[in-house]
C-alpha cells in the first residue's frame, strides 16, 4: 500500500481507472496556503492536537509505543514545532531540506522504518479530520496529503542515505522537494 492510497484514497482508487496520479507533483501555491492556514489553526491547541495524533498512531499501530523513549508531552511539542518551520517554508524548501534529510537520517536511528511513515500519514490525517472538522475538506487533505508526501519523501531519502544505499521499500520513485 503507499501513501497516496492512504492519504488520498479517491484519488488513488480513479487512478487506478486510468487518470494520473499526483504522486511527485510539486505542491500547488494554493495548496500551500491551505496547508499553512490550517496549520495556523491548529497551532493554539498544537498540545491537544499532538496528544490525539500519539493516541491515533498507538491505536494504529501499538508496536510503535516502545520507539518512543522520552516524555511524549515534550517529544509532541518538538514534532509541531518541526512540522511549523516545514510548513512556513513551503515557498522555499530547498532551505530545509538538508535538515529534514538529517531528521529522517536520526529517525532510522530511532528504529523507525519506511512502512512507519504510511501509519504516520494515517494518524495525521485522521488528527487532522478530528482537529479542523467539516474544515477539513477534499481540497484540504489533498493538500496535506502533498504536503506530509514531500515531508516524509525527503525523511525517508535522508535515511536512505544514512543507511548508505537505497531503503528496498522505498525506491527512486519517492519524490524529491523540487
Ligand atoms: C513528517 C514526518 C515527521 C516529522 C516532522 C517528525 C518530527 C520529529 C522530531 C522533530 C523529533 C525530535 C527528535 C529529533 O529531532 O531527532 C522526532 C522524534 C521521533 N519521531 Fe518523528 N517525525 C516524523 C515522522 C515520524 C515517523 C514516521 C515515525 C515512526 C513511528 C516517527 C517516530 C519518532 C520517534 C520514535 C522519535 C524519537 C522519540 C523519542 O526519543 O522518544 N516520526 N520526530
């Protein structure tokens, strides 16, 4: 399964009926207005928000609980926080993405693995559903859909890279930033 029948699976299901994908397409300017004026809806709850994605993700997945070593209050706070700076620098990633690369490259430290980041794209969206209501609609998730895609894609290059080769799972077809 990928991320896109994930996070997207409507889309992923017509295009399978022969209609393109969006898989690698850079993210559209209006779809990055949509992801940061969500995200800044979110962001006076950020605490609340974090504790109902760590509940999702463990009810998803439990096995993933024991990764998690620090005090999850905290580890939540540092997660917002990183997915802030990304989504405030949507218009310019290149600037980030050397730091992201180092995060997915300290996250194959952490134990996580590639198929770890389709049960995260899960958890978040299913936080995000709960969090923004009836304002989460089909434009909006498939923004963050393009969004956690481009995040996770470079993570999981980062990895890759730390691991000195390309993760099986995860082949060239994960899309860069650009
Ligand atoms: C867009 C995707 C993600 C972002 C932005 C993100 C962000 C972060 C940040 C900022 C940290 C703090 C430590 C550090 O900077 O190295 C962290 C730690 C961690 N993340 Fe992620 N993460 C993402 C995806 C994932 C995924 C897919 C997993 C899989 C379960 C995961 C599991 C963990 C674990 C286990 C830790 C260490 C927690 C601890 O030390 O207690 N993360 N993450």
């Amino acid at each position: 399964m990928t991320l896109q029948t994930i996070l997207d699976p409507e889309r992923a299901a017509s295009s399978s009926h022969g209609r393109p994908t969006e898989d690698g397409r850079p993210m559209t300017p209006a779809q990055k207005q949509l992801v940061q004026a969500s995200f800044a809806r979110l962001v006076p709850s950020a605490d609340a928000v974090a504790e109902m994605f760590y509940r999702e993700l463990f009810v998803l997945d439990p096995v993933l609980r024991k990764l998690f070593k620090s005090d999850l209050a905290e580890q939540g706070r540092k997660l917002m926080s990183m997915l802030g700076t990304a989504i405030a620098n949507l218009d310019r990633l290149e600037s980030i993405a050397p730091a992201v690369r180092d995060l997915g490259c300290r996250h194959a430290g952490y134990g996580v693995k590639p198929a770890d980041y389709e049960t995260v794209a899960r958890a978040l969206i299913a936080t995000l559903e709960h969090g923004l209501g009836s304002d989460f609609t089909p434009a909006l998730r498939e923004a963050w859909t393009s969004c956690y895609r481009v995040l996770a894609g470079e993570m999981m290059a980062g990895a890759s890279e730390c691991r000195g080769g390309p993760a099986p799972s995860e082949p060239a077809a994960q899309p860069g930033l650009y």
